[in-house]
C-alpha cells in the first residue's frame, strides 16, 4: 500500500517520468511575473516538463513613503474587516506590523479575508483567515461579503499597492467601488510599490521571442502585460507567441489592450492551475492533430 501511495506520488509530482512523456516537454515559457511569484509558477512549469524563461515585467518592492500606513496600522482596531488582494501584500503588511513593534494580537477583533493560496500566507502570519472567496478573485470577495448581515456598517481596509510609472490596472478601483456600492467604509491604504523594470536589461530574452523562440507568454497580472507591451515594438515582435492569462480578469484586460490571449486558467486559485491550463492547451492541439 505505501508503495503504491509513493508511486502514485512520485508520478503525481513528475519527478520520475521522463520529460518527453510530460504535456510542456520542450516548450519554452516567458514568466513575466515579479520575481517572488515566478519561482512558484517556474516550479510548476518544470513539473509538466516546460522550460520556464524568466522575464519579470514588474517588479514589487517596499515603500518610499511608510506615513500612511503606519497612521493606519496604529489605527487598525478600529477596522471589522481587513481585505487582502495579493499575498505580497500580506508579507509587506506583517512585516510592517513586525518593524513597529506591533502585536499581532490587535487583529483578533478585526476579520480577515484572503484569496486563494494566499490564505495559506495570512495563516502563517497570524494563525486565522475569517474568509476565502469561493472565487478567487476581486468579484468573489464582493459576492461573499454582500452575503453578510449589516455589512453596510462596517468599516473595510484594503491594503493595495502603489502603482508606479504604469498605469493602474482597474483591479483595485472596482473593487473599492464595488464595496462602497454595498453601502461599506473603504479604506485604502499602499502597502507596496509595483513598478515596471527597465527594458535594457532584457535584449535576450526579446530577441528569442522576436524570433520565434518562445512557445507561451504567460501573464499572471494586467501590470505584467502593460509593462511588457512598452518592452516591445509592436505585436509583431510577438506574434508567433501564444498568449496565457490567469483568469478572466488578467484576459479581459489583456484583450482591451489589444492582446489577443488563447489561454485562459479556469483556475485560478493557484499556480498549479495555470500550468495545468496551458498544459492541458498542448494536449488538446497535438490530440487534434
């Protein structure tokens, strides 16, 4: 019986299998996610055979400016609810409270609310979630709170990042809206920076795409794809490239900027899941073949 759990593990994992039976053997994929992200998608990429090319777009990074944050966090008992959109911006959070020496006792009478796999983060940080989306997404957090009793009282904080030298993706704008509809106190507050990086540093890997080099783009942020569109020419220098996105949000706005996307991850809760996406692309194409 252990045996078979191992094997059945082991194969799970692909660590055994041999990378020509695996669904990505030989496809070369551009991460253009920061890079505390894209070494959990590159892992999952390498586990159905894929040769992940790394190229972060964006990158996030800390703060210039900690005053408003900092007025908040000393101010944060006086939140019901504390809204988490991103899993960096529940480590810049934490460690914020850590630097200002502050407990993470004062959260028990706030509510907390993550997305996902980002749940897993918040309750290394302070043992409790009060709420994961059915789904994983901005919408999800609006549907699940519209549900509650007298939620139209409550006082909600976001922490979000500061979009910088970029536009703002309209994520966190509609979600805001989105709550204030309900009759909710929103507050904002910036936890990180996301700004794009500078195309210079990237001559090889635009090169290997202007040359048909790379099988798959892969966005896993709208701001992924803003920064990635000033890196190029034109849709030319990418057109041989099939296009993934990370759930319907990243697509939609992909397609508004003119990017035509063939991948689209049902789920996306997870990294796993958008590998699983554009592996499961591959096998359709070689089956229809």
């Amino acid at each position: 019986m252990a045996d078979k759990q191992m094997h059945t593990q082991s194969r799970k994992i692909n660590l055994l299998t041999p990378s020509r039976e695996l669904p990505l053997y030989g496809k070369r994929i551009l991460v253009t996610a920061p890079r505390n992200y894209a070494y959990r998608l590159s892992e999952q990429i390498i586990k159905k055979g894929g040769l992940p090319v790394l190229m972060p777009t964006i990158e996030t990074c800390y703060l210039s400016n900690y005053t408003k944050l900092d007025t908040t966090l000393n101010h944060i008992g006086e939140f019901d609810w504390i809204v988490f959109t991103s899993r960096n911006g529940i480590t810049a959070f934490f460690h914020r409270m850590n630097d200002l020496k502050i407990p993470v006792s004062v959260l028990q009478k706030c509510r907390l609310c993550a997305l996902g796999k980002d749940a897993e983060s918040l309750l290394s940080f302070c043992g409790k979630v009060d709420l994961i989306p059915t789904e994983s997404s901005p919408a999800g957090i609006v549907v699940e709170l519209a549900k509650l009793p007298q939620i139209h009282d409550k006082k909600v904080l976001i922490p979000a990042p500061e979009v910088v030298g970029l536009p703002e993706p309209d994520i966190v704008p509609n979600l805001i809206t989105d709550l204030q509809q309900l009759g909710i106190e929103v507050t904002r507050v910036p936890i990180y920076i996301t700004q794009g990086l500078n195309t210079s540093i990237y001559s090889i890997e635009l090169n290997l795409i202007r040359q048909g080099m790379i099988d798959v783009i892969a966005f896993s942020s709208t701001a992924e794809v803003e920064s990635f569109l000033t890196m190029v020419n034109s849709q030319s220098d990418y057109e041989s490239c099939i296009i993934a996105c990370f759930g319907p949000y990243t697509t939609a706005n992909a397609r508004k900027l003119g990017v035509n996307v063939s991948i689209v991850a049902k789920d996306y809760s997870s990294f796993e899941g958008f590998a699983k996406a554009i592996a499961e692309f591959f096998t359709l194409t070689s089956n229809s073949h």
